[in-house]
C-alpha cells in the first residue's frame, strides 16, 4: 500500500488515480494523519500539493514520523516543500507564480555530475511537466541533489538517493505532464515495490467490507436510482454489501425516456436483485409543469417535487423497517457521486480540516437527517463502467449516454405537454434504436461512438403533408455529441444514410411530426442540451 497525505491540492485524487492505473493500491488520508494510528505500514508516501505555503505559521505540517517509517517518499509541489521545510526550513516565496507547461531536463549539470535519478529512469532527457506553485527552494536541503531543473526552476525535482526521497515541482499526476504516469511508476513500483495486484475486483471487495462495517449489521440504507450507470452501481455495490437493507427508490417524474421506468425495474429488481420501490408520479410532476415555459423554473419545480416524493417515500419505508424484526433505523443515503463531483468537498482544508460534502440531491440527506453514504466517490467514469462490468451489470446499461435530472422537460423547449412528451419519447426511441444498430467505418456501434444523443422538441410548429393532408406538426431536432468530459463538445456527423432513414422514421411513426432537423452546433456557443 502506498500512503497518500493530501494536502488538499485539487490534483491530490489523480495521484490516487494513476497508482490504481498501475494495479497499485493506496490509501488517501488528511495530510494531518497521525502514524501512530495507522494499522498498516505503507511501502512509500506520497506527499500531495496543496494550497498553503509550507513557512506560513498555520501552514499544515506532516506527523514528522512519516520520516521514522524508514520507506521511500515522493513529495509533489507543496509536498517537495514540506520535505525541504522539514530538512532545513528553505522555502521562500517566489517573484513569480509559475503556472502551465514548462520543459523538464533531467540531466542538471549545475555544477554536479550528470546523473539520472531512478524516479525518472525510462524517461527521455527533456520532456514536458505542469508546474503550478508559487513558492520554491531557496536552497537544497542537505545531503539532496538536484536530478531535474526547468527554466524556472533550478530545484525542479530533488532527492536524497540513499533515503529514497524525492520531490519534484511539477504535478506527475496530472494528463499535462503527458509521461507523469512513468514518473509515479518508477516511485511506486520500483523505489518501494508496492505490489501491482489491485484491480477493480479489489475495489469492489474492500468497498463492500467498508460498507458493512459503516452501516453495522442492523443498520439500512436508503437511495434514489435513476437507471444511470452511477445510481446503477452504486444500488448494486449496496446490495452486495448489505442485501435488502439496502432501498432504492425510482421516481417515476413524466419526462423520463420511453418505457425508463419499466426498464430500470427490470434491471435492478430482476436481474441484480435489488430492493426497488418505483413511485409514479408521473401525473404530479406534469400537472406542476403545466403552463411552465421557464427553463430554470422547470428545474426547479422538478427537483423540489423530487425531493418531496423521495422525502414521503423514505417515511414510509423507514416506518416498515423498523416493524422488521432484523432491522435498524435508516441511517444512512446512498448516494452515486463520483470523483469529479466531488473534487471540492473531498480535500483536505486547512489546518481544522473539516470534510464536508456539498455536492448532494437538494440537500436531501441533512433535511432529512441521515449521513451521506458514497461509495463511487473515488471513481471516475470509465473506471465506474469498469466496475459496473465486474458486478454483472449489462453492457447496454453500463454504456448508457447521460441523462439529465429534469428529464425531457429540458429537451422540450417552452410548456411540457403529455402530447409534447410523448412525441419525444417516440422520436427518441427510434433514434437511439438506430444508433444501436448502426457502426462507425471500423465497426463500433454509432451508440458507442457518441457520448450523448437524443431527441428534442423545437419549440414552433412548421407545416408538412400527410398524405394529401397538410399537417401543422411539430419539429423534432436531434442532436449528438461527442466529448470527453461534458465541458466542450462538437457535434457528431452522421452519413447521408443513416440520417435520412432516422429522418424517415420518424417522420413516418410518430404521430405529430412535420419535420426532423439535425442541431449541429458544438458547445460552446452551445450547450449540450436545449435548455
Ligand atoms: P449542458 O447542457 O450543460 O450539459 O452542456 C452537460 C451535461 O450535463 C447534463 N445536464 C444536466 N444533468 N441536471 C442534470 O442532472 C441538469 O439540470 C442538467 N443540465 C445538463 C447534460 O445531459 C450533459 O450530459
């Protein structure tokens, strides 16, 4: 096990993240760690970033027994600080912030034998870093040697060879510094030899362990499910550690996608096993959005409607919990959060070090006083899908494009309608069939290929011909994107085809439709979805 002390650097989880690319497993706690305490004794340390400057007198510090460990550690930007800090209190606050790309060599003459350090060993002399500080070394801490300078930095990575220390300016961990990945390998898997022996099944297993001790063997859960792979693992992984104490809840709010609820019922109840109340409140949630053309009024009234049925469902099944013999109170509420969500709320911050969680369902869990259970809060995406494969979850589900929380209500621009809704959701189904079916040139399936794809509902009428009829339908615009992380998009090309026999389609089965249109906008100017 590789110990982690974060510092709270916004960069401290990626660490976490490239150790478990590597099959190596570690543990991230608050830099404030007491070692004392540990039951374990880790191969290496890393050392995080962190927002703080080491000379400040509330700076955070580490338990100094970290250097009695007598193991390898790498300290990465406030992290080579602190090693300095602690080897002779030569920080000093820089002219200049350095921030963004800077070239790395790793072979300083200045004044020393060339000579390549084995953290960087399999790396060429000269490669690209990030580099995000504001302090530096004044000078080199005794008996360490420089083993890699940038043009800012004279000290940009440090050891002391004969203790295996290292500490280096530039953030490893981050795709910036694009062979990072080497330099923590070299650390971990040849400097302290950390076994290269976890795996998403180790995950699991260790999760479903934390998960039994937190909740005890009374204890249950509660949760809401969406039929998203997150909510999906999530559900299951609580299964697996605690069986029916585990509740998931599916609000069924009227703009879900065509025969979502039945599906997500099939899945969790049939095929995973899980405890599932799916609530239909289909008819509440329209009768509230009629009449409603605001966007962010539509959101609103769909997530506080949310919260009360989810709220009204939890009474009720708490109330039958406890009239189980077996059972305990509900404590607790799952939650499907991952890492990028979560970035705030994780890191340590500063010397009171208080954790708090702000990124949660409307706040939900403290209204209705239970503590926040998430077990996907490490993970990222692709590693949940991994797990979500690990767990038996089907492909199809595990591969879902995002929906989001409010629904069709957000691809309907203007008033939401039943007829409105209805049409999406014929539209939608047709288009996502298609994409199913479809490849790209080198066989993928289209749906696979995109990142998110859907239906929406234009807000004008336009004229067609039905027949010899001419019909004042609606215009359905579909729109798909590909991206990697949600926060830029471009639109996807679709062959002649393939969009003319979706066009056709749709034209042809959906009762209503005038015209078909493809929204071909990137985001920006655009956002992914309509509204
Ligand atoms: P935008 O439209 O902002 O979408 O480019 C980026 C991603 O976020 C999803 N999205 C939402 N998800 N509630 C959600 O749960 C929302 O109000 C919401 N708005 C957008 C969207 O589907 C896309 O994946």
């Amino acid at each position: 096990t590789i110990l982690v002390l974060d510092f709270g650097s916004q960069y401290t989880h990626l660490i976490t993240r490239r150790l478990r690319e590597l099959n190596v497993y570690s543990e991230m706690l608050p830099c404030t760690q007491k070692l004392a305490d540990l039951t374990w004794k880790p191969k290496g340390v890393i050392l995080s970033g962190g927002p703080y400057s080491v000379y400040a007198s509330d700076a955070p510090h580490v338990d100094p027994e970290v250097f009695n460990l007598d193991v390898p550690i790498l300290g990465i930007c406030y992290g080579l600080q602190e090693l300095a800090w602690h080897f002779g209190k030569n920080v000093l606050a820089g002219e200049k912030r350095e921030y963004g790309r800077a070239a790395l060599n790793i072979h300083p003459r200045n004044g020393q034998e060339a000579h390549v350090s084995r953290l960087f060993e399999g790396l060429p002399d000269d490669m690209d870093v990030w580099m995000s500080h504001g302090d530096k070394l004044s000078r080199l801490p005794d008996d360490f040697i420089t083993i890699a300078t940038s043009a800012n930095s004279p000290y940009a990575a440090i050891a002391h060879e004969s203790k295996e220390y290292y500490g280096v300016q530039f953030h490893p961990e981050v795709t910036h510094t694009p062979k990072g990945t080497q330099v923590i390998r070299n650390f971990a898997v040849s400097i302290c030899k950390a076994r290269q022996n976890w795996t998403m099944e180790a995950f699991r297993d260790k999760e479903v362990e934390r998960i039994r001790k937190l909740v005890g063997p009374k204890g249950q859960v509660i949760g809401a499910v969406s039929g998203g792979v997150d909510s999906t693992v999530a559900a299951k992984l609580m299964h697996e550690a605690i069986g029916d104490r585990f509740h998931a809840v599916m609000v069924d709010n009227g703009v879900l996608r065509k025969d979502e609820a039945k599906q997500v019922k099939q899945t969790l109840t049939k095929n995973l096993g899980v405890n599932l109340t799916v609530v239909d409140a289909s008819e509440r949630f329209l009768s509230l959005l009629k009449g409603v053309e605001d966007p962010e009024k539509k959101r609103k009234i769909i997530g506080n409607t949310f919260i009360e049925i989810f709220e009204e469902e939890a009474k009720k099944i708490a109330k039958e919990a406890e009239n189980t013999p077996r059972a305990g109170n509900i404590e607790y509420f799952l939650q499907g959060t991952l890492y990028p969500d979560v970035i705030e709320s994780i890191s340590f911050k500063g010397p009171s070090a208080t954790i708090k969680t702000h990124h949660n369902v409307g706040g939900l869990p403290e209204k209705m006083n239970l503590k926040l259970i998430e077990p996907l809060r490490e993970l990222f995406k692709d590693e949940v899908r991994a797990i979500g494969t690990e767990l038996g979850i089907a492909e199809e589900l595990v591969w879902r494009h995002p929906f989001p929380g409010p629904g069709l209500a957000i691809r309907i621009i203007g008033e939401v309608t039943p007829e409105k809704v209805r049409i999406v959701q014929e539209a939608d189904a047709i288009f996502m069939e298609e994409l199913k079916a479809g490849k790209t040139k080198d066989g993928t399936s289209l749906y696979r290929d995109i990142s998110q794809a859907f239906a929406a509902l234009f807000v004008d009428k336009a004229v067609g011909v039905v027949g010899d009829q001419r019909l004042h339908g609606y215009v359905i615009a579909l729109r798909a994107v590909k991206t990697t992380d949600f926060m830029t998009a471009k639109a996807y090309w679709f062959d002649e085809e393939f969009a003319s026999r979706v066009s056709d389609r749709i034209g042809n089965e959906v009762q209503g439709v005038a015209r078909v249109v493809y929204e071909w906008t990137s985001k920006p100017p655009a956002t992914i979805e309509l509204e």
